[in-house]
C-alpha cells in the first residue's frame, strides 16, 4: 500500500510554531509522506521558526512583499498553490487557525478536489470584523474542510451549533507539544538583554501588540496605559518584542521609546520567546498563541482585546479580557502586579488547553479518516 502524500501549508510564525511538532509527527508515521509547503507570508519570521524545528520545507512560495495587502497574499497564495498541488499530488492538505494563508490554502486545495483538514478548527467571535481577517477566514475554511481538529470541547460545540458534525475531533492545541520541545531551565538567549533581566528581583512583564484591529487609537490607548504602569511600579520592567509592521514600530516608539524599564527590542525567535515567557512575571498581549501558550506555562494573561475566541482560558481563570481601553489596562495590570493572591488564582488555574499529544492524535485521525488506523480518543481538558 502506498504512502499517504499529506501536505502541511502554513505561512506566519505562529502558524509554523503550530504545525512544526505536527509535521515531524506525521514524517515519522511509517503509512504517511509528510510534505512541507510554506507561502512565507511572513519571511523572516517565518525562517527563524523553521530553524528551530529544523525543518526543510519541500515546497516554498516566498509570496513575501513589502507592504503587502490581503488582497496580494491571498492571490500569490492560490497562484502558487496551482503548482505545488499539482506538482506533489497530495491527498490530504492541512491548514492551520485563521490566517491569509490558511484560507488561500484551503480555497486551492478545493479548487483542486483535494480533501481539507483543518488544524485548530472551531475558533469563533462572531464578529467578522475582529479579529479582522481572521475570525472570516476560519468561518470559510469550516465551509471547505473535511477534517476539524479542534483544540477544545468549547470548539467543537462552535461547529455542531454551525451544523458541523463529521470528521471533527477533539485534539487539544499542538502548541502545547511545541512547548514540550523549546522550552529548557538553562536556555541562553541570543538577544543579549533578555540574559541581562533580574527574574529573581523584579516582575517582567512580556507585551505584544500587533493586531489590525488595534491599529490607531485602541494601539495608543494600550501602549499609553502600559506607559504608566512601567512608570508607577519602579519593581517592573516591560519587554516588547516589535513586530515587523511599520505601524506598530511607529507606535512602538512614539509611545514606550525612551523609557528605562521598557525595552523594545527585535521579534524574537519561537524558542527564545517561549523561554521569556516561563521566566517573566506577566503576559500582556493580543495575540491568540500566547492565551494558549502561557497558561501552560503559570503564567497569567491579560488580553489586550474587546473580545477572545479562546473563552476556555477565560473560563479557566487563567486568562482575563482587558480591552483596549486606556484606564481599564492600566488597573487591571496595577491588580496583578500588586495584589498576590489575584496573581495566584490566575496562576495556578488549569490550562485547557492539551495535554502535549494533539499531534499525535491528528496523525490517528488523519489514518482513521483513510481507513488505515483506528479512530483516536478525543483530548479532554
């Protein structure tokens, strides 16, 4: 019998950080060719990820171009997918969460009559606009794909209430088998502040903020608010990896440059920023992967969003809905950044999040779903 030809398409960092553990798991099932597409939507962040997991990627789009729109990846995307589908033949595409590239992907693969699963399938808003394109792009890939590997029970309810009942499976969320993999007691960073930090004498505070839903006055109302907490507690220093979009290093800089204790520095690469993570004190962020990640870590999250398609963490304990304006953030940082026992409850919460075996139950279900293997268990949290 021959081996299943199953190609893995993703393009972002947190796509690659996702999908890399569930890749080397599928290259090393003895039934299953594990193929490797990247569109390189985000180049170098995308690179730095790869490194890490040392992988290869068999087929790269290298879509990448300076300012570029929705507009431009989607269509760079499905042109390029043309040809890689029909040159590698796959009989299965897997996409992963909500980007650009997730649905280029699976609009191609369709396109193609090539059968879709659909990693961390079942997130949802219900507001097309935020997370903005995300939150429509995943609604669409439900409407194309075949398989659903949902993170969470909460997920998998998302889809039966959308009529969604076959081929979905609980898995638990892979970045949570990233992290068994990245994370080490004796890391060196190679950006050489973050060897600097004092962990044991004072609280670092970890931020992103990234999101086109932020841009303008909601970025300046949350950058405005994080200013004021590094300047009220002398016990906190901020670090901000900035991310590569000009209207964040503008914002970056106008707002938190000059600052002591708040350093901004270069994004940093998967392993280096999960290792921060299980060194820092608090996460303050509006990035999706992180709610995920930190909680797994003991680390408590402030989500720099009016809303989050990750309610488990919330649920949890482990997560709480900040928003973007000004004085909220500001007092709901001064709590946990003065109160112990609000830190502890969040701290300490169980992370819903998977249990460090969502690739493996991907695999199973991916053979299940071509009659070679038995359908998995699903994860529950």
């Amino acid at each position: 019998m021959s081996k299943l030809k199953i190609m893995s398409v993703f393009g972002t960092r947190p796509e690659a950080i996702k999908m890399a553990p569930l890749v080397k798991e599928l290259g090393e099932r003895e039934e299953i060719q594990s193929i490797c597409c990247v569109t390189a939507q985000h180049r170098e962040m995308l690179d730095s990820v790869l490194q890490v997991f040392s992988l290869t990627p068999d087929w790269d789009l290298n879509i990448m171009t300076p300012r570029q729109t929705l507009s431009t990846i989607t269509s760079k995307c499905l042109l390029g997918m043309d040809e890689a589908i029909e040159t590698l033949q796959p009989d299965m595409i897997l996409v992963h969460g909500d980007t650009s590239t997730t649905f280029a992907g699976a609009l191609s693969a369709f396109y193609h009559k090539v059968p879709v699963g659909h990693v961390e399938a079942g997130l949802r808003t219900y507001d097309k606009y935020s997370p903005y394109p995300e939150e429509m792009n995943r609604k669409l890939v439900t409407a194309i794909a075949d398989l659903y590997f949902c993170p969470t029970e909460n997920n998998r309810q998302n889809l039966l209430r959308e009529g969604v009942e076959k081929g979905v499976f609980v898995t638990g969320n892979t970045v949570i088998d990233a992290l068994k993999t990245t994370v080490q007691k004796d890391f060196n960073f190679t950006t050489k502040i973050l060897n600097q930090l004092p962990y044991d004498r004072e609280k670092i505070v970890l931020v992103t903020c990234h999101r086109r839903e932020n841009y303008g006055q909601p970025m300046t109302q949350i950058m405005t608010a994080l200013r004021r907490l590094a300047e009220d507690h002398p016990d906190v220093e901020l670090v901000y990896p900035v991310h590569l979009s000009p209207v964040v290093q503008e914002a970056a800089r106008t707002y938190l440059g000059g600052h002591p204790r708040i350093h901004l520095i270069d994004p940093l690469s998967a392993d280096e920023m999960h290792n921060l993570m299980a060194r820092c004190y608090l996460v303050m962020t509006d990035s999706g992967g992180l709610q995920e990640e930190a909680p797994a870590l003991g680390k408590p999250v402030l989500v720099l969003r009016r809303e989050t398609e990750r309610p488990e963490a919330v649920a949890a304990g482990t997560v709480q809905l900040a928003g973007v304006e000004e004085e909220t953030i500001y007092q709901m940082g001064h709590t946990l950044l003065t109160d112990q026992e609000a830190y502890g409850k969040m701290a300490h919460a169980v992370n819903p999040y998977g249990d460090g075996f969502a690739c493996r139950r991907i695999a199973d279900a991916i053979l299940w779903h071509f009659g070679r293997g038995e359908r998995p268990e699903d994860f529950r949290g």
